[in-house]
C-alpha cells in the first residue's frame, strides 16, 4: 500500500491554517494550539517547510513562521517532497540504476511512466485547492495505454 506518513498530513493541516488565517507570522505554540498537532511536531514540520523553501523562518520576539508562496503556488508535490523526499513508487522510478533486476526487467520503464504522471498529478494540486470544501468523491479510471498519450 502507498501512504504517506503522519507528518505529511500533519504538513497540509500546518499549511492550510496558516494560509487562511489573517497573520502572516505564526508561532509553533500558536499553530500547536489552533491545530491540535503536539508542538514537537509542529516544529519539526516548520523546520523541514524552511529547509525546502516552502516556508520563511523569522528571528526575534516578533518572530516565527510565514508561507513563502500563496496557497494557489504552493503544489502537493512540494510538501510531499518536503516532508517524504523524492516522490517515488518503486526503486526504478526515479533512477535506472536502483534495482538490481534493471539489466532483465521489462516494466521498468513503465513504472517510470506511473512515477511521472504521478508526480505531475501531485503538482497539479496546491494548497488552495486542498483548503477548499470536500465534494463528492467521483471515481477515477485511468487505463495504462493513456498513460502514453499524457507524456508524449
């Protein structure tokens, strides 16, 4: 099963609080606090958003975090990226040389095929659009053949 952990969706509620509320500066006690996350957590989490630019850190009394970007910039990808590291779903996804079944494997390219409309899926969302009211779910089909048709 694919999942991503605890601290990436702790990742999309720290975000989505900052982004909709009126200060631009926020403390990790005062997310800690709205949000419901153990400040440990919430520290970790902002110090992992500075480190991959998607948040600012500011210093002094005053001080504390702000979103880098407007919700609508910020993509999915970004804080998956930020919190998981390279979005990968096997070994060969992101590198030729990851597997040792490369030199006989015939899917390989495939699965790097997946990766990419994954990942591109995942850039497509932002922070803006996860903010907004859950509708519906539709279900979704997406043949491999038009996997093809998305990359070319």
């Amino acid at each position: 099963m694919l999942r991503l952990g605890k601290m990436t969706d702790y990742a999309t509620v720290v975000l989505s609080f900052m982004a909709k509320s009126q200060k631009q500066i926020h403390a990790a006690l005062e997310i800690s606090t709205a949000t419901g996350i153990a400040q440990p957590a919430v520290s970790k989490i902002l110090k992992l958003l500075v480190k991959a630019g998607v948040l600012s850190s500011i210093r002094g009394a005053k001080g504390g975090y702000a979103l880098m970007q407007a919700p609508e910039d910020i993509t999915v990808a970004a804080v998956i990226t930020a919190l998981e590291g390279p979005i990968s779903l096997t070994e060969c996804s992101t590198s030729e040389h990851g597997c040792e079944q490369v030199s006989d494997c015939q899917i390989g390219n495939n699965w790097r095929l997946v990766n990419r409309t994954v990942q591109q899926a995942l850039e497509s969302v932002t922070l803006a659009d996860m903010m907004l009211p859950v509708k519906s779910p539709q279900e979704i089909t997406v043949p491999v053949a038009s996997l093809y048709r998305l990359n070319s």
